[in-house]
C-alpha cells in the first residue's frame, strides 16, 4: 500500500502541452491529494502529480494533505494513528485554510487519494460537513478493506513494527485505535461470506464509513450520492492490496478466489452508500490501468485529470477540446522522500565528533590511535576547486576516496603511501575492463588490491559489510606487521570517485566509528571530497544499513555474552 514511495513506482509527467489561456471565471476547483502508506506529503513525487494538475489547468490550487508538518512524522502517521482522529483533523484543517473556500465559505474541491489515502479521502466526504468534493478519484484504494496484511520491506522497520502489533491482534481496541492498516482490516465469516462478528463489532473506522453495521448512516449515503464523480482505479497486476478488487468495493472469497462485483451485494442493491443513487446519474466509474500497485501511465494521469478535474461545468466549456500537444510528453518516476543532509562546510565543524569503538571486532581498536585533528588542520585551508574531482582526498588519515585516475597516478599513490587499493565497479565497468588499468599499477608498485563488483548500486547494501571488513583487515595487518609503527593507508576508488565508492567510505566510517551515523558520515564525505553524488537512493541504502548496524549493537547490549563480530552466514554475527 505504499505509493512511491508513490519502496512502488508511479511514473509521473513533465507536461509541455500548450493550452489556452484561462479567464477569472474560469478557475479551476483546488484539488486535495492525499498520500497513501509511508509515504508523505512533502514527497517530490507527490508534487508532481500536483504539478501536472497545475500545467494541464493553471490556477489550480494542490493542497496536500499532511498530518504533520514535519515529512518523517507524516509519514509515521500513515502506519499509527486513529483514523477517525486523522479523518477529523483533515477536516478541521481543511476547513481553517481559507484558500479551499468558494464565494459561500464552503471547501468546494476536486480530491485524487492514492492507495489508502483514497478511502481517507471517501471517509473525509462523508463525515466532514463544510467539505463538499465534487470528482473523487482514486487508485489502488482499499475501500473494501484487505483481507491480509502486506509483507514489509527488509529495512521498513516501521511497517514492521505496525504490522506485527497487528498480526493476530487486529481486533483488539489498541490496535484499532493506533495501528491504521488494521482499521481498514475486514475478515468473512466462513460460513456465510458476510463480513464477521468480529469486524463488525471492532472496526474502527471502515465498517463506519462502509455503512456495513445493521444501524444505517444517512448522511454518509447521501454524500457520497452528492458527489458528481467517483472514479475508482483498479491495477490489473496489483499485488500488495490483496485483494485488489477492493478498489471496486467488489467481495472476495480469498479461498475459492470468487470476486462478487459491487452490484450484486446487498451494498449496492440497498443502497447503504448512495452508491447505486449516484450509479444511476452516471457517477460512479470502474476503471482499471495497468501493472502492480501504484505503477501509472503517463496517459492515464493526464486523461484522468482532463476529464474529471478542472473548473466546475458551466464556466469553463468546452476548453479540453481545444487543448493541444505541441511536444511529446516527457516523465520519469518520481523519488521517494528525500533524505535531507545539511551541507558541510571545509572546517573543523565539518568533522564531526568521533569516538573510536570498534563495532565488529575488538582488534580493530589500534584504530584509537589515530590523531584525527591532523585531518582537520590539512584540509580547513583547502578550497574546493573543481580539478579537485580529478585527484584524491583524505577522509580519514589512513582512508582515501577518489576517482579511477587517482587509482592510476603513480606519483601520488608514492606520495601518500597508499598500501591498498579497493575499486568499486558496475557490472559494464568490469565486463568492458574499465579498471584494469589501475589494478595493472597496483600490481606494479606491490599494492595490495581488490574489486568489489556489482550488478546495481542496490548491491552495495549486502557487501557494506564485506568491504569494511577488507580495509580493517588490512590495516590491522599493516599495524601488526610493523609493530605498531604504520598503520597502512586504503585507496577506496570507482569511476568518478562520487557514487558508489562514496558510498562504501560512508559505510565504513558508520560501521566502525561509534556516533557516528549516517548522516555524519556523510557529511565527512562531502566536507572532504566536496564532489561526491549522495543520491537519494544512496542515502536510502546507507540510513537501512545504519538501522541494522543498530539491531546489532541493541543485540549485544541486550545479549553481551554473544558479543558482535565476525558474521557467519548460518548463525548471523557471533562473537569474535
């Protein structure tokens, strides 16, 4: 149920349509976006749906549903919250943003909710008074609940911990008042293929807005039949809303996988929802798109867009039938949320505060020797020019990070002592031998050296812990075989020395230096090599290895006799 993160992929578009221009009368309804599971309002993929409602109608007003103004806690609440409270607390909100309201006082809009935020979005209609949503779109939606909870990433350690509260406990009043996927949670009951006792009686919020209990709701029907359009978007492929015939209200017998459309259960023929009433007036719409969840064509947001958005019937005529393409359309597929890091500046403040504990393994605490003021002092002075990407810089004073011709500069690697070399390459690099070169002087000059190769960047997170390893083992050998006097110095190296070279530094320096995570690390990269290219998806994989690295240190500090050190791949970490 996660869009994105729109961890799915909703392609959105850059629109370079020109259209006409538009008169005062002609304004168009603002529009409500609501966001679905982990993910957040402030999310630049979200944006950019608002961004193409905006080129497709100029003027319009995208108001994007938060419940926090901070993105992180937003993104929290889509896993815990009190939905009935977050349902009214949109309203309020809603209702206190003067720029929603029509010449009446009344929030007049258009409202596009995606995965779960659909439902929210229906629920909003129907319990809100002083909101009136005139095109309600939705895609992926749960409006007949789920029958099974999704599994989480490998590092959403939220999702984790909101469904494991849930799983078994679902009917429980504290997760039905905290965990908001159990809340649209819905079981049968086997033998009749109704919805049970159990959810009947405990749901605390869609067996409401359902009007599913035997006391009808009137004014949820007639809101819902008040409305002009509700689109509803089912993905042929979906397979993390199970089932996905939700999005249709259809019934699903999970067992024999029969689907009961709509309009043959008691809903529809009693009419519980207004549905039926606004069936007949032409509003309600099936549609499916393409695909698993949250995975949208360019042409089925736009057309959505076209036709049921926009100013309201009557002042705005026929202005989509003049509107015409003067380029093709481009798109990509947004990023999830971004990973903010504060830019570090080249002094002492750049640096953060290290205190030297090894994490993996006692023997590498010779690392406490290491006067880290001396780096400080030599790189403050420096300014960054931009033929300093071509060369190496010191990240620690025996860790270096650079690009593939520093790895082949004979005269530096001399100069500095490099006694390691460690190149980082991507499946094409090592096939078209991209760095045969340099691993050729390496062999020339009796400089130990390695490769680490990978099919993606997503590969790095599984060899984080390898290649620290590497270099550790190398220094301490160094620092053993010189009785304590040298201490070695590593090369760490790709093709540009920004990516995922960085990468592996930025790792390393977490891995083996306490408080310092992955933020910090990150900057100490950046303040030295100032170059470096920590995509959001970079920082994505570095801050999931910083969250194992800290179950690991929470498993030695709640189990200190197993210790932490060498990983073993049958039995985990064990104590070295």
């Amino acid at each position: 149920m996660r869009i994105l993160s729109l961890p799915a992929a909703l392609s959105i578009i850059a629109l370079t349509t020109a259209l006409p221009t538009i008169t005062s009368n002609d304004k168009p309804l603002p529009l409500l976006i609501w966001h679905g599971l982990g993910d957040r309002y402030d999310a630049d993929g979200l944006h950019s749906v608002g961004d193409l409602a905006k080129e497709i109608y100029p003027g319009t007003h995208v108001h994007y549903i938060s419940l926090d103004d901070d993105g992180n806690n937003d993104s929290r609440a889509t896993f815990f919250g009190n939905v009935t409270e977050q349902v009214a607390q949109v309203c309020e909100d809603l209702k206190n943003n003067t720029k929603l309201h029509d010449k009446h006082g009344i929030v007049r809009a258009d409202a596009l909710g995606f995965s779960q935020g659909g439902q929210f979005l229906r629920g909003l209609q129907q319990r809100c008074d002083g909101v009136s949503i005139r095109s309600l779109v939705t895609f992926g939606s749960q409006h007949n609940g789920i029958a099974q909870f999704k599994a989480c990433g490998t590092w959403d350690f939220v999702c984790k911990g909101a469904l494991a509260l849930a799983k078994g406990n679902a009917w429980t009043e504290y997760v039905q008042s905290r965990v908001v996927p159990a809340q649209y949670y819905r079981t049968l009951n086997e033998t009749t293929g109704l919805a049970s006792d159990d959810y009947l009686e405990h749901s605390n919020f869609l067996a409401d807005i359902n009007n599913e209990r035997e006391v009808k709701n009137e004014t949820y029907k007639q809101r819902i039949a008040s409305l002009e359009n509700f689109v509803m978007f089912m993905f042929e492929d979906d397979t993390t809303v199970i089932p996905r015939e939700s999005g249709w209200f259809a019934e699903v017998n999970t067992t024999s996988e029969k689907v009961q459309p709509l309009k043959e259960r008691a809903m529809y023929k009693d009419d519980w929802l207004g549905l039926k009433k606004l069936d007949k007036k032409g509003g309600l719409i099936f549609q499916t798109t393409p695909g698993d969840h949250m995975q949208l064509e360019e042409d089925v947001l736009k057309g959505t867009f076209e036709e049921y958005f926009g100013p309201e019937k009557g002042l705005f005529g026929n202005m989509n039938m003049h509107a015409c393409g003067a380029y093709n359309y481009t798109f990509r597929v947004p990023t999830p949320p971004r990973i903010v890091v504060p830019p570090p500046a080249l002094n002492a403040d750049a640096v953060p505060e290290i205190a030297i504990h090894a994490l993996r393994n006692a023997s590498y605490n010779f690392l406490s020797q290491v006067n880290y003021n001396n780096l400080v002092q030599s790189n403050a002075p420096l300014e960054w020019t931009y033929e300093r990407r071509r060369e190496a810089q010191t990240i620690l004073p025996f860790l270096c990070l650079g690009p593939m011709t520093a790895a082949k500069d004979e005269t530096w690697l001399r100069k500095e002592g490099v006694t390691m070399l460690l190149g980082v390459r991507q499946k094409h690099s090592f096939e078209s031998k991209l760095m045969n070169g340099a691993l050729r002087k390496a062999r020339e000059m009796n400089i130990e050296h390695y490769t680490v190769d990978l099919a993606s960047n997503q590969e790095l997170a599984s060899n984080f812990d390898k290649t620290t390893a590497m270099i550790n083992d190398h220094l301490r050998r160094v620092h053993e075989k010189t009785a304590g006097q040298q201490m070695g110095k590593v090369l760490v190296f790709c093709e540009s020395g920004n990516e995922r070279s960085a990468g592996v530094v930025a790792a390393f320096v977490m891995e083996t230096h306490e408080d310092v995570d992955y933020i910090k690390a990150v900057q100490l990269c950046q303040a030295q090599r100032f170059c470096v290219n920590f995509d959001d998806n970079m920082k994505r994989l570095l801050q999931g290895y910083w969250d194992i690295l800290m179950q690991y240190q929470l498993q030695w500090f709640c189990f200190p006799q197993r210790g932490i050190g060498v990983r073993d791949e049958a039995a985990g970490w064990l104590a070295s």
